[in-house]
C-alpha cells in the first residue's frame, strides 16, 4: 500500500525499480517486499545476495538483477516513457489508482498508454465470453453503451468477444474505456483488437498492464489481469460465460475484493449462460436493465455526477428503454405502456432512421 507521503522517485530510483520490475519470479508481493527491507530499489540492486536470500527470495531474482537483459529490459521502458501518450504509475506516487491500491496485491508498477487520468474515475467492469453468441455481443453492446452514457468508464480486457464489443460501445457513444491487458504493451494480444486499442488511445481511453513491456501471452499472466480489471472497478457485470470461464475469475475476485458482481441470464439451453447463472445462484446481482446496477451503486462516494450521452440520443422513450437492454416488441409494450400497434409504427420508423435495429427476436438502440 502507498504511504502517506510519497517522496519523489529520483531518474536512478526509477531505472532500479524498472530493473526489479522486470526480474523473473518477482511479482507484486516479493516486489513490495525487498522495496520494505531495503528501503528502496536502488538499496535493493545493490544488496548482496544472501540479503535477498534471508527475505526468501528465489535465487533466480538474485542472480539475474545484474545481467545485461534486465539492464537492458529497463533502459528500454526508460526510452518508452520518453514517448507522448506513455506514462508509468507507481503505487507509492500520486496519481496511482486509488481503488486498485485497496486490493490485497496491487501491482506496484503500472504502464499506461492513454490518459492515465481516467483510472481514477469511476469504473464498471465488463467481462464475458471470447466465442459469445450475437445476441451475447449485442447484450454486452447495450449496456456498455447505457453504463458509459450514464458517465462510467467501462473496463474490461481487450479480449475477443464480450470485452471487444464492450469497449467499441463505449467509443462510440464518446464515452472512455480501459483496456487491461494479460501482456506487456509492446506484446499486443491478441492482435485483431489491436486497431480497437489504437483507437481507444486516440480517443481519450487508455491501454494498461503490469507487465513487462515485451512479456508476451503466458496462461499465468491471465487470472492477474483479471484482479486489476476487477481492482479497477466499482463492479463486475458478467455478460455471458460458460462455467469454466475466466469471467468467473473475474467475478470471485471482484467478491474478494468487496466489489460488486452483476449477472445477466440466458437461456437455460444455451452453455454460456451457464457461468452467469451460477454467479447469480452464489449471490450475483441478476442485471435486466441498468437500473439494476445503479440501484446498487447509489450512494456510493465514486459516482458520476453527469451523463456523457448526447441528450438527442435518449429523446425518444423507446430508445431509452433499448439503451437500458435489448426487447422484444412485446417486453417495449409492456415496459412503455403502449399498445402494440404503437410500438411497431414507433419501431418501423426508428428502424429506417437507422436509429434501432431487430437482430434475433429483440430490438436494440443504435446511435443516429
């Protein structure tokens, strides 16, 4: 955790925590760790070995700390930093997450490409299936949209699917989104959302992770993503995932970490409604429309005080109701309180202003 008066970090400071950083076998804790018996990573690179060795430490760290690949490792991210739009975030400085400082391990170094100040704006997580269904996709679509037009910055991984299109949603109603990654930033993966993080960056957003800017794609790096997507965040809603999905990583750890966890169902027949219907039996929130997310959050000290939306995208009562969730033209008459004829002349004409869309029995909002 950050002390409560944070000293400057010096340009040597800064290249032996970069050093540490990049260090194998050394994750959050163990970095915590000798930066508290040391007193600082500089003291720490030039500790000798068998001080790292009393602190339990695996002898690779020891031996490595030195080697020209870490010097190297660390002069590069240096040259990194130079560039515009690419910051670095350290636990112990200003400007660190405050949220994410409250988990039980926090990563001690954050790489951020983007606008770093929209970590510490309030943050809702969304995260589902990379095969999921398009009417999961069109789901995750919807309330992406409502969430970042109700003034949230919606956060997920940059992963196929669910995460893809929650993110897309977010820009394209001017909103702001975080992209956590499972790789360094310099590692991309995968690489068909690459244009979408590009975008994301020029846009306003930002791209972020922990690790190592050339650390590629390793199974392990995964499930601690999760726990930043989830430590960045106010709540989880978990869109549509199997059982075994890493989604429900996700969701555990939002539950460790005195989160919110919202479920959306599906079908009792289809297998990736399956993960959600499980969270919801474990006490997930179960999600129909925003409301049922915002019903949990009032009160809460990290609220948005205003909408992002365009006003002219919410003034039609029906497309209020589609941007809250997709419905049937039934579930629009009976949440509307117009008779059905009504609604189908409504829907017809917001359909060839390219303003609402039928996709698989249910109506979805589209931005004019």
């Amino acid at each position: 955790m950050p002390s409560s008066v944070s000293l400057p970090v010096s340009p040597a400071e800064l290249e032996a925590r970069l050093r540490l950083h990049c260090l194998p076998e050394l994750g959050p804790r163990r970095y915590q760790k000798l930066l508290q018996a040391f007193g600082s990573a500089s003291k720490a690179i030039s500790a000798p070995a068998s001080a790292w060795r009393a602190l339990g430490l695996p002898a690779a760290c020891a031996e490595a700390r030195r080697s020209p690949s870490i010097r190297d490792g660390a002069h590069q991210a240096l040259a990194w930093l130079e560039r515009e739009g690419q910051h670095l975030l350290m636990i112990d400085q200003p400007g660190y997450p405050a949220l994410l400082a409250e988990i039980s391990d926090p990563p001690p170094l954050l790489f951020v490409a983007g606008d770093p100040a929209i970590l510490e704006k309030p943050q809702l997580a969304m995260v589902g299936s990379r095969r999921a269904s398009r009417p999961g996709m069109d789901t995750a679509a919807a309330f992406s949209r409502s969430l970042a037009g109700a003034g949230f910055v919606i956060t997920s991984g940059l992963a196929l699917g669910i995460d893809a299109a929650a993110h897309q949603a977010a820009l394209d109603v001017g909103g702001q989104t975080v992209g956590v990654l499972g790789t360094g930033l310099e590692k991309f993966y995968p690489q068909r959302n690459r244009a979408l993080a590009t975008a994301m960056i020029a846009q306003g957003s930002a791209v972020v992770s922990e690790f190592a800017l050339d650390a590629g794609p390793h199974p392990s790096h995964f499930p601690r993503r999760n726990r930043i997507i989830s430590g960045l965040s106010l709540g989880v809603l978990v869109v549509e995932a199997s059982v075994a999905s890493g989604s429900l990583i996700t969701a555990r750890l939002a539950a460790e970490q005195g989160r919110e966890v919202y479920a959306i169902p599906g079908s009792i027949h289809h297998p990736a409604a399956r993960g959600c219907h499980q969270l919801i039996r474990d006490g997930a929130t179960l999600v129909e429309t925003i409301e049922h997310i915002l019903e949990g959050l009032r009160g809460w000290q990290y609220l948005p005080a205003a909408p992002v939306t365009a006003a002219a995208e919410l003034d039609h009562p029906l497309l209020r109701l589609l941007f809250a969730a997709p419905h049937t033209t039934e579930a629009l008459a009976e949440s509307s309180g117009w008779a059905l004829p009504k609604v189908l002349v409504a829907l017809t004409e917001l359909e060839m202003q390219g303003r609402a869309v039928a996709e698989g029995g249910r109506w979805f909002a589209r931005l004019s």
